[in-house]
C-alpha cells in the first residue's frame, strides 16, 4: 500500500512538471517561475532596488570610468525619485524620476543577484524537461531549455535593450502612430536602463480608452501593421508584446490616437529565407491556396504535421483554414473546439515544436501575444488585419526580388506586378466595405419597417 502511494506522488509530480512546461510552451508561465528568482523578487525591498541601482551605475562610462564612483546618494543623480515602482516584471523593475534638469524618466533597475539565481533557474528546468523526456518520450521539450539559454543573457543586457529600442524606433519611423521612448545614454548601464517616461493605459484597458475616447478598433489595425512590418518587412521582431509592453494614449498635441510601445529586451532577428518562407505561407493561407501552405509549411519544418502547424499559426480550426480565415470570425464554437483539441494533440504540438527552426517559436509566442490583446479588446483578427498582413507579405516579397535583379527591365516589371497586386487588395478590401454598409442599410431599413416609432 505505502509502495503504491509513494509510485502515485511520484507521477503525480511527474504530471505537474509536464503540465508546468507545457503551459510555459504555451506562454502562461515564465522561466523565472521554476527557481529562486522568483522568491528573490518577491522578498526584494525598494531599499535594496536603489542600492543596487547606485552600485550599478558606477561602471557608467560618463566622461571617464571612474566619474559616477563620486556618486552615493540618489538626489545626487534625480530631483525625486518615487520608491514604489511603477510595475515590476520577472528581470527587474520601474521607477518614475525627475532629473535635475527637469525631465521625467522612467529607470528600469535589474533585481539584485537576478543573473546568478538565473543560471540555477535554467538547470532546473533542464533537470525537469529531462525527467518528463525518460517517462514521456513522446514529449520532447528540450527546445525549451535551448531557448532559456539563448534568449536570458540577451535580456539580461539592458544597453542591448536600448540599441533594440533606437534600431525599431528608427525602422517604424514612418508609423506617426508608434512612440518609443527615447534612451538616456549617459545614465544607463547593462543593470539600469534611464529611458524618457511616457504614460498611457494598457493596450487590453477598453475601459481607460472609452474614457478617453480612444478608437479600440484603430488601436488594434495599428498593433496588427506595426507587427506585421516588423515580421515580413524587417524580420526584426518585437517578441514580448503583452499588455505590460504596450501602452495607449492621445498624442499630446494632436490628440490622435497612439501606441507605446516598450521592453525591448527579447527580439527574433528572423533570416532572410525564414522571413520569405513564411510571407509565402501567410500569403498562402490568406488566400487559400491549400498546395502551397503544405509546400511552405514543409519548408518550415512542420512536414506531416502541417496542417496542425497552420491552425497553431492562425488559431483558427482546420475547416476554417480550409474554408478561408479571412471569410468569417471565430466562433464560440469554433474557439472551444481549438482548446479541446489542443490538449489532445500535446505530444504532437511538442514534436512540432521541436522541429520547427528556432526562430518560429519566438514568432509563435508573439502571434498569441497579439490574439491575447485582441480577444481583450474583442477585436480578433478581421479580414482587414489579413490583407494589412497580405500588403506587408506582397512588399517584402517584391523587394527581394528587386535586390536580387540588375535588370532595369526586370525591377521595372516586379514594381508594376507589385503595384497591382497591391490595388487588388485595396479593391478587395473596399468591396468588403461595400458590402458591409449594405448589410448594415438592410438591418436598418427592417429595424427602421419593425419599430417605425422608436426609429
């Protein structure tokens, strides 16, 4: 009896690690849950935060090496500093400052001892996805250790983080409706980061943009063209958009509608054949062109699988990747149809993953990201959202075909196909329009023919 309860907890802790990972897999938990990081952040005061940003900010090279050791006091570098943090996150947290010259700034301070508890954090996962991989074979999830390893020193490095912020900052410039707060240099190190403060309410706050009479659907067509650029246009990538990161405001000024966006710690610098391999797929399954979403989701790494890798794609089900994901919304039915199946196809979602390149999983967890804010906002991607997503593959697409042609003839010819292709999605989309303000003078006149007098 006490041999068969001792076998019992003991897969019942195996169960718990497995159902830990996955939920990981499927962006519910972060690494720093499994370890000591997580305890370190919940014991750190805001008395250890600010020593620990002054000893950071004694390898600032401002002028010279040692220019910063002369400082020991917090008013010595702000005017005020605000002890409660703004928001804390799993690597560090952020106060609002004023300098001395009167600008306000937000100082992002890395917890104390964050890089040496990280390390531990990564071996315990690894013992635990090696343990589920002896007694699940099927489940294969050491991609996720793979990944930890590769992406947690890249965030750990706050000066990255701001060369992240100016690089995007300066590739989505032409997006008047994009701000990315400006980087103060001579106060940040690899532990601290001083960047402009900009305030704002989070991007899944559909109360705080009703109040401020903020469009949430312009809202979500402009997170949806700020992504897609960043994907199938400049393969750099944004991949930690939750709504922490994304902030909504009125432009001062102009009062337009605006989105923040911040945490520029963890991007996918996609390859160029990664980039075209998937504008091809997405091209594909906008379009229903069924041969070549298995051709490019074979080049993807999906093989056999691919039509589970287009529904993890779209989140949408087979029928309706089928039947066109641009033709309807989702459904009810449709959305409880997707959870039932996802827990079980586990084992091959884990396969998948495993096989799919490195850069697909940064990319996948960005797209749920992304519906997570749209079904926030009640939003979820609409025929619009495809063919933004549709101008951005065609583009890119021509683009590459114009680098990679001497002919004047030839980059002349691409550019009117490119130009063409474009008009026909701009008809399409107005002939959706079209038909839904008839559909909208239908329901109109029989409101207007049932309640004559209300109307």
């Amino acid at each position: 009896m006490v041999r068969k309860a001792l076998k019992l907890a003991s897969w019942t802790s195996v169960a718990l690690a497995a159902s830990g990972i996955y939920l990981y897999s499927n962006k519910y938990l972060d690494p720093n849950d499994f370890g000591a990081v997580r305890v370190g952040r919940a014991v750190a005061t805001t008395a250890v935060i600010s020593y620990d940003y002054l000893t950071s900010l004694k390898s600032v090279p401002y002028g010279s090496e040692e220019y910063l050791q002369l400082r020991s006091k917090i008013h010595d570098l702000f005017q005020s500093f605000d002890d409660t943090p703004l928001g804390t996150a799993s690597l560090a947290q952020v106060h609002k400052a004023v300098l001395h010259d009167g600008r306000t700034v937000a100082v992002k301070v890395q917890h104390p001892k964050v890089r040496a508890q990280s390390s531990k954090d990564i071996l315990l996962m690894e013992v635990l996805v090696l343990a589920v991989k002896q007694l699940f074979p099927e489940f294969e999830f050491m991609w996720l250790v793979d990944e930890a390893k590769k992406n947690l020193p890249l965030e750990l490095d706050f000066l990255k983080e701001g060369r992240n912020a100016e690089k995007v900052s300066q590739m989505l410039k032409h997006f008047d409706f994009l701000k990315v707060p400006r980087i103060h240099w001579d106060l940040s190190t690899e532990r601290v980061l001083l960047m402009e403060f900009v305030d704002g309410g989070q991007v899944n706050d559909r109360d705080y943009m009703e109040r401020n009479k903020i469009d949430v659907n312009e809202i979500s067509r402009h997170l949806g063209k700020i992504y897609s650029e960043m994907i199938f246009v400049n393969g750099f990538v944004h991949c930690d958009p939750h709504p922490g990161n994304v902030l909504v405001r009125k432009q001062p000024g102009t009062g337009k509608a605006e989105i923040v966006l911040l945490d520029h710690g963890l991007y996918q610098v996609l390859t160029e054949e990664f980039r075209l391999n998937y504008c091809h797929l997405w091209q594909s399954l906008i379009w229903t062109d069924m041969k070549r979403v298995k051709e490019y989701s074979q080049r993807l790494g999906a093989g056999d699988l691919y039509p589970l890798f287009a529904c993890m794609l779209t989140a949408r089900s087979w029928d309706s990747v089928n039947r066109g994901i641009s033709q309807a919304p989702v459904t009810a039915t449709e959305d409880l149809e997707i959870r039932n199946n996802a827990g079980n196809y586990l084992p091959q979602i884990s396969q998948l993953l495993n096989h799919v390149p490195r850069q697909m999983l940064l990319i996948l967890k960005t797209n749920d990201l992304l519906r997570g804010i749209e079904a926030a906002l009640g939003t979820r991607a609409s025929a619009s959202s495809f063919l933004n997503m549709s101008r951005c593959c065609v583009r890119a697409l021509a683009e590459h075909k114009k680098k990679n042609t001497c002919s004047f003839f030839r980059r002349t010819q691409i550019s009117f196909s490119e130009a063409f292709n474009l008009w026909q999605i701009n008809l399409h989309e107005l002939i959706l329009c079209v038909k839904g303000l008839k559909l909208a003078d239908r329901v109109l006149a029989l409101l207007c023919w049932l309640f004559p007098a209300a109307l």
